[in-house]
C-alpha cells in the first residue's frame, strides 16, 4: 500500500514509463511539489501558503488537468482528481458536488468522468467503470450505478435479436447457425 499522495505519483510515472515520456514527467513534477509543500493533497480552501511548493500546488495541478484535456487525455484527467482528491461531495444530502480547484467547473470535471466511464465500458472494462462509479464524491456520477443495465443479446454472424432463452441448432445447409426459442 502506498502512503502518501506522493508515492502514488511516482508510482504512477514509474507504470507510465514505458508507455508515455510526458506523462511519466507529470506524475514526477506532481510528486516534487508535493514532497517539498509537506502537503498530502490539496491545501483548505483560503489557506496561507507555507513555502513555495505550497504556493505552486494548486495552479500547477490545474494546469495539468487543462493540459490533458486539451489533448484529448481524460484517463489522465480522473486520475489526477482521484489521486488528488479534486472533487469535495456535497455538504448535505442533495447538494452538489464542488470542485477544489479554483476555476475549474465541476460540469468539466464530470464530462472527464463520464468520458472516461464510457471508455472503460467500451473496453468491457465493467468492474473498473463501476468501481469508479461507486468512489465518486460527485452523486450525479454515483448516480450512475442507480441506472437499470439490460444486456440484449444477438447472433455474432448476423446481428439477429435473440429472444428469451435459446439454443443454438444447425440449419440444414447453411454454414449460419440460427438461435431458436426453447
């Protein structure tokens, strides 16, 4: 298990070594300022910096997560908020959720997330898109696991619904085979 925020950081840059040189720099440059600030997250809000990593914090890491955006990379982006924790649940049940970040909306935080969720789901990565799902401190993404799932299913050959619960039989000279109610 990792400690601090700052092992998780460089344990990421060392995943990313070998797969993307700007992000592993990133998650390095993350985990020196968080080394040097005595910080372990994000400072309270309206909190007086204490050295000059403090200070450095928080625009460095708004900066990364508007760099990755713009490149298209919201993998990076929810990792980013869930290592640093940059979404603050709401305050009273039925609140909204808060990014800790100044000028950063939470209506771009969760574009991030739900891009991300339907990317995981994409790639039949279900557990991983639930888990994120379930660990949100933002209810409208909690919300999602609340949603009904209905798994349809077809013939891989030609996409024909198949309905109710079927068996596969041959049909006489076709190399097709055809779902037929049981």
């Amino acid at each position: 298990r990792l400690a601090t925020k700052a092992d998780v950081c460089r344990y990421n840059a060392h995943v990313a070594e070998n797969l993307n040189p700007k992000i592993t720099q990133m998650w390095k440059t993350l985990a020196s300022i968080l080394d040097g600030s005595g910080l372990d997250g994000l400072p309270s809000s309206g909190a007086t910096p204490q050295n000059a990593m403090q200070y450095m914090l928080v625009p460095t890491i708004r900066k990364l997560l508007l760099q990755r955006a713009n490149a298209g990379d919201v993998q990076t982006c929810v990792v980013l908020c869930e290592v640093m924790d940059i979404i603050s649940p709401p305050a009273n049940a039925g609140g909204v959720a808060k990014s800790k970040l100044p000028n950063l909306n939470i209506e771009l935080i969760r574009e991030w997330y739900l891009s991300y969720i339907d990317l995981l789901q994409q790639m039949c990565l279900f557990e991983q898109a639930a888990s994120l799902i379930r660990n949100c401190n933002d209810p409208v993404i909690g919300a999602l696991n609340q949603q009904s799932t209905s798994f349809h299913e077809s013939c891989p050959l030609c996409g024909k619904p198949l309905m109710g619960a079927s068996a596969i039989q041959d049909n006489a000279g076709s190399n097709h085979r055809t779902a037929q109610r049981v």
